[in-house]
C-alpha cells in the first residue's frame, strides 16, 4: 500500500488496509479515502490513514505546497469541510486549531508533522447546524503527519479524547513518528489507476 506504521499492540483494525480504489470515500466529492483504520474501542483511540490527491498537481513536493502549517490546515480543512454556495459544512469535526506543526525526513521523504485540537460532531450530513444546541460536541486532541507521492497525499491520523492525552500522549508520538513511505515493490499500485486491483 506504500506506507507503514506502528499499531499499538491490541488494538482492532476497524478497516483493514486497502488500496485507495476500493475504500470507502470520507467526502462526496469522493477524493479522500480512509485506507486503513486502528481502534482502542475502550479508550476511543482512533488511528486513520487517509489518502488525497494533490490538486495543485501531480508533481509538486511539500515544500512547494507551502510550510507545514500551512498544508495542515489545508488538509484538515478538505478532509472535514465543503464550501456550497459560499458556506462551510462540516461532517465529522468542527473547525480545527493547529497549536504546533514541524518537518521531519526519513529516507528521503519528507513528512509534515502537526498536532491539533478538534470537535467531533454526534450528527453527521450536510444540515448540521453547529448553532443547534442539540448538536453535542466531543474535544479531542489529534496528532498528524503527511507526506506526497505520486500525486496523493499520504496522511496519517492519531487521535484520543482530550481529558486522556497526557497519558496517551506518548504512545500518539510513536506512532506518528513511525508512519513513512514504503519503497515502492511490484505490487505497488498509484492511488487512483487500476481501479479495478481492489486487493
């Protein structure tokens, strides 16, 4: 799938890895995908792997796209938001803050790594109205880190409850600081060609 990671020991994948054409699209304009997904269902720990395109272009590097922060919140802001008709809708996370956000590389790639604060939405869909004071809101703490190749960006997702972190913390770390791109093998496939590979 061309990415690896350190799951913590225990936990259950809720979406076994998958190549990018056969997994279940986060928006409906269907451009990013959740490509594999940990849980510890006790804590309500969640790690995503997320895959996007590029829409500046297929070539360009993370340095070119512009500085960490800067694609943090870019990415956030696509995987959580829709502009219609000059408004923002939110599905899954309330606008997100990036409180820290740095570069790191390995093997030659580099990755931004950022950590940030979100919301979770109970209601999910276009007409949630975030005014509602039925709408209930979950504080979370998330860590993140993502790279480019080929055109996508690989993004990866570590998140726990915000009255957990402290404890967490640490073990959110590992995990992001492990997330890398694989060397390509023969059986890698670019996201988005060969829809028709599903396994």
């Amino acid at each position: 799938n061309g990415y690896a990671f350190d799951s913590p020991k225990n936990w259950v994948f809720s979406r076994k890895p998958e190549r990018y054409s056969s997994a279940a699209p986060l928006r409906q304009d269907l451009s990013h995908r959740i490509v594999c997904e940990a849980v510890n269902f006790k804590r309500g720990e969640v790690i995503t792997v997320f895959l996007a395109p590029v829409k500046e272009g297929a070539d360009l590097k993370l340095p070119e796209l512009g500085r960490p922060i800067v694609v943090a919140k870019r990415i956030l802001f696509d995987r959580n938001a829709i502009e219609k008709n000059g408004r923002v809708k939110f599905y899954n996370a309330a606008v997100t803050d990036v409180t820290d956000a740095s570069t790191r590389t390995d093997n030659d790639n580099m990755y931004y790594d950022y950590t940030y604060t979100s919301e979770q939405i109970t209601q999910r869909g276009e007409d949630v109205n975030l005014n509602d004071d039925r709408v209930i809101f979950s504080k979370r703490v998330n860590m993140g880190s993502t790279a480019v190749r080929d055109g996508f960006f690989y993004s990866i997702n570590a998140s726990a409850p915000a009255a957990i972190w402290p404890e967490v913390k640490a073990d959110m770390e590992r995990v992001i600081s492990s997330f890398h791109l694989t060397p390509k093998s023969d059986n890698y496939v670019k996201p988005g060609s060969d829809w028709w590979k599903f396994f």
